[in-house]
C-alpha cells in the first residue's frame, strides 16, 4: 500500500489547472513550442503524464526532488519518444521544466538543464513568488546547515531528510513531504496506516 500511495504522488491528476510563471521564467527559444505544448495541455485539463520521467513507470520508482521540495520535473518535446515502448511519452528534452503542481494551479518555477534537481534556485524561487503556498513547512527557530548540491544528492540517495536554508536564512522542512528510510514518500506511509486503521 506504500507503494501504491507513493506512485500517486508521481502522477498528476487529470484535470485544468491555472498556470503561474516564476518572476524570473524564462524559457529558451529551442522549446518555446514544447513548452506553449504543455501549457495548452495543463490549461485545458489535458494528460501532462507523458510528458513526465520514464522511470515512473515503475511503482518504486524514487524521485528525491519530489520528495524533498514537492517540484515535478517535465520533458518539453512534442514529438512522441523516439523508443516505441515509450511512444506514449513525448521526446525527450535536455532542458526541463520544473514545476510544483498543486489541484488546480501549476507553478513553473523554471526550465532547468538536466540532471540539475539539486539547484537551490529551485526552492528560492517557489520561496519568493509563493511563499504562502508553503509556509506551513516553515520552520522557526531552527538554524539548518547549507547543502551544496552535491552534499544534496548524496542526503536524498540514502534517503535522509534534512531541512532546507534558504539565502535570507529561511528554514523550511520538506515541502514534499519527506521521505523514509525506505525510499518512500512519507506521505504515502501515513495514508496507507490511516487506511490499515
């Protein structure tokens, strides 16, 4: 049941949300039309699942910048993928666009290089423009340790929570939920007792 609960988190619901740009977004010219793509898709309440990771085919599969900041991460290609096992999903795209997607709003904090899931700009920009999407992670009183993005990767490959410090000195604890030593979402632990109960 784990399980179950944390493959849903991976997988946006089916339906139309309102788009919000970041003050800084900027999208390259090269996937300008991938991008307006999934923006007429989000807007319209159409499926944005292919546009996600392929690695969420798979119910155990971890997604360490989900879990510790709540952000998606989108391919932008508009073409469908070039393996036909995968023809469901669209092109792969090196830049990608990070988003943190909530019931009926979608946050595009930026579009990213790949294997960029560790950048802070990524929380200090959902800090800036929607800081009461998530202020109740705020943490106060705490003074929490600054992670390079290595240090990062390596707190989210084994697992480990950890709080995250902003450049104003902000804490915050994982937007996301949190994750347990197990590699799931904590979330989808608490639901799947909740259900047991």
């Amino acid at each position: 049941m784990i399980t179950f609960f944390d493959s849903l988190r991976r997988r946006p619901a089916v339906r139309p949300r309102k788009v919000w740009l970041a003050d800084d977004f900027c999208c390259p010219p090269d996937q300008a039309d991938g991008w307006k793509s999934l923006r007429d898709k989000i807007s319209n309440g159409a499926d944005i699942a292919p546009h996600l990771s392929t690695s969420h085919e798979s119910v155990i599969n971890r997604d360490g910048l989900l879990n510790e900041w709540g952000v998606h991460h989108f391919h932008l290609g508009k073409k469908p993928h070039a393996n036909p096992k995968h023809s469901h999903y669209v092109q792969r795209t090196g830049p990608l666009l990070f988003a943190m997607v909530r019931e009926d709003d979608f946050y595009a904090v930026n579009i990213y290089p790949h294997k960029t899931f560790e950048r802070s700009s990524i929380i200090e920009s959902i800090h800036r423009n929607w800081p009461q999407k998530i202020s109740k992670y705020r943490v106060n009183g705490i003074c929490g340790e600054v992670l390079t993005e290595e240090q990062r990767r390596h707190v989210r490959k084994a697992n480990c929570g950890t709080l995250t410090t902003l450049s104003d000195g902000t804490v915050y604890m994982p937007i996301g939920g949190g994750v347990c030593s197990s590699g799931e979402g904590l979330e989808a632990l608490l639901r799947a007792r909740r259900l047991l109960r």
